[in-house]
C-alpha cells in the first residue's frame, strides 16, 4: 500500500476488499544487494522529514514496475539511491497503470509501470518469472522482499505509529498460500519472518536469493505483523499488462 503517515488516512484510501498493504519489517538496510529496486519519490516532503511513498523494480532499463494504487499524477519521480536524501539523482517518467485497475479481490489488476524518459544503466534488470511458474510453490518457499516503507510500528496513547526514513530494505518471509492472483507470504517475526508494511507497496518479493520478482507487494495486515499479500507476475492478466512494455520470458 502507498504509505502515509495518518493510519486514518491510510485505511480510507487503501483497497476496499482488503487491509493495508506495508514496510519492510523484522529485516535490515539492503545497501547494494538490490540496486533494480527504487523508491518514488514524492514532489513534497512529508511532515517527518522523508520522501518516498512507494516502491518498485527495474525490469528493463526503460521500465520500472509498481503498483497502480501508488499513482500521483503522470509525471513521477523515481530513486534508486540506498539511502534517499533530498538532491540525488532521481529518474523522470511517465505512469502508466493498468487500465483495468479495480477493487475486485480475485483481480484488482493492481499494477502500473513508470517509462522512464532515460535508460538506467549500471543496474541489471530484475527478471520476470515464466507464465504460470509459480502456481505450484512449495508451502514454506522463502521470498524476499524489498522496499522503502515503514521499517517499525509502535504503540502509543494515539494508537500506532509508523517510521520512516528513505532507506531501502529487505526482508525474507516463507510462502503460506498461493491463490490464482496472489502469494500470501508470511511475514510473522515470532517464527523468524519479515516482510512489509506502508510504503513497500508495488515493491518487490524475489522468489528465494534469486533476482526473478516473483510478486509485488499489494496489501497485508494493518499493522505489518502477519501477512504480505503479493500480486502474481506469471498470471495471464500481470503478463496480457505487461507485455507491450517489456519482452516476456
């Protein structure tokens, strides 16, 4: 889910059939492990002092893929810095979400690519998984997730707080249930999990250490403790998306 700092406000716009999506959670600073993954960066800082509001993956030099829920406008901005600090480099482009975009459960077609106006270079693109792929997981099978959003939650008198802080992260969770739309990942840190909270939406969760972005992140439990809901990328509706923008596998 597109982060935000008011809870309130971050329930009223996340997806009606579902609770909100998250940060990297119960996980540590990525550093250079995932330079395809980059963060947008919003045209005006957030009252805590950060920038980015969303994350996503480079899949081709051109192309960087997010959620369609995490739209601001046309024109975005985007950073792969590690660490984003007002003044570095950041790549324009133009967003494009699925025109199908919904609040259905069993399809929202919740995703969106930015057309980067310059090719990225220096970075190899993350890879797309073959269609139909992922169907068959094994219950347990370890995904790795990265992202720029909330990398704590704490509880006061107001009711939970989220911080953050422009540093990319990642985090590992194990496969719980595969549904023809999504993996749901288990990101429970009481049996050694993480996973993401508010502001990794659209990011990514790589299938094991490998560099194929098996599922984006959509949604999961309010307070970032139990459940990533990810957004398949080898089902026929991602690829029929995808495919006028990038070469398929």
């Amino acid at each position: 889910m597109r982060r935000s700092l008011s809870v309130a406000a971050v329930l009223l716009a996340s997806l009606a059939w579902a609770g909100p999506a998250h940060a990297i959670t119960s996980g540590g600073p990525d550093g250079d492990g995932h330079p395809s993954v980059g963060g947008l960066v919003a045209d005006e800082v957030y009252s805590d002092g950060t920038w980015t509001y969303c994350t996503g993956t480079l899949i081709s030099p051109t192309v960087f893929l997010t959620a369609a829920h995490c739209g601001e406008g046309a024109r975005v901005r985007v950073t792969f810095d590690p660490a984003y600090q007002e003044g570095d480099a950041v790549h324009a482009g133009t967003f494009h979400a699925d025109p199908r975009y919904g609040q259905r459960q069993s399809d929202p077609h919740d995703l969106a690519v930015v057309v980067l106006d310059q090719p990225v270079t220096g970075v190899v693109p993350a890879r797309l998984p073959a269609a139909g792929s992922l169907g068959h997981l094994p219950h347990g099978q370890r995904l790795t997730s990265v992202g720029y959003g909330a990398y704590d939650v704490t509880r006061g008198p107001g009711g939970h707080a989220y911080r953050y802080d422009d540093v990319r992260r990642v985090s590992s969770g194990t496969l719980d249930a595969t549904t023809p739309t999504w993996l749901r990942v288990s990101m429970n840190a009481a049996t050694g999990d993480g996973g993401t909270c508010y502001g990794d939406s659209g990011g990514p969760n790589f299938l094991g250490s490998s560099n194929v972005l098996a599922a984006t992140t959509i949604t999961g439990d309010a307070v970032c403790r139990a459940t990533n809901v990810d957004y398949r990328l080898d089902t026929r509706a991602a690829r029929g998306f995808l495919s006028p923008y990038v070469a398929l596998p």
